[in-house]
C-alpha cells in the first residue's frame, strides 16, 4: 500500500472517529450545512468497493460507517428532523 494510501485510510477511520464521538450530530444537519452525511459515506463506501471489483452491500456499509447496523443507530442516536430542519434541506435540495 502507498504512502498516500495509507494517510487517506488514516484520514478515513479518523473521520469515522469524530463522527462517533458526535453522534448528536444529525444527518439531516450534515446534509443542510455540508451537502453530505453517514448515508452519503455508506454510499460512497459501497462505490468504492465495487470499483475495486469488490462487493459490499449497503447495509454492510452503513455498519462500517455508523460503527453499529443503521437501525440501532437510529433508535439510540437519530431523533426527529425540526420543521426548521426539514424547511432549509427542502430549499438547499428541492
């Protein structure tokens, strides 16, 4: 594996990392403010994998991501999106 490999999976697991320790972060909040969250990430990974002729499904993915299968991660951490939420992700992607 390459140097720059090696830094980008480190840069990767770090990234996880801090998203763990922010789980009150909300994905609708990363979406409004950044365009991207856990799902995008779980996504990208699933992409990823099959451009290197691999196979990972989704759901796999988004264990990767969230650190726990999506739906316990949901019940523990995801609360409701706020009308204020939902108004200004519908405005930045409607």
């Amino acid at each position: 594996m390459s140097t720059n490999t090696e830094i980008e999976a480190a840069v990767f697991r770090r990234l996880l990392q801090h998203l763990d320790n922010h789980k009150d972060v909300q994905n609708i909040e990363l979406m409004n403010l950044a365009n991207f969250c856990r799902n995008c990430l779980a996504k990208w990974y699933v992409s990823a994998a099959e451009e290197q002729g691999q196979s990972v499904d989704y759901e796999q993915a988004r264990e990767r991501i969230y650190g726990m299968p999506y739906s316990e991660w949901k019940d523990k951490y995801q609360l409701p999106a706020t009308p204020e939420q939902l108004a200004a992700f519908e405005k930045k992607n409607g």
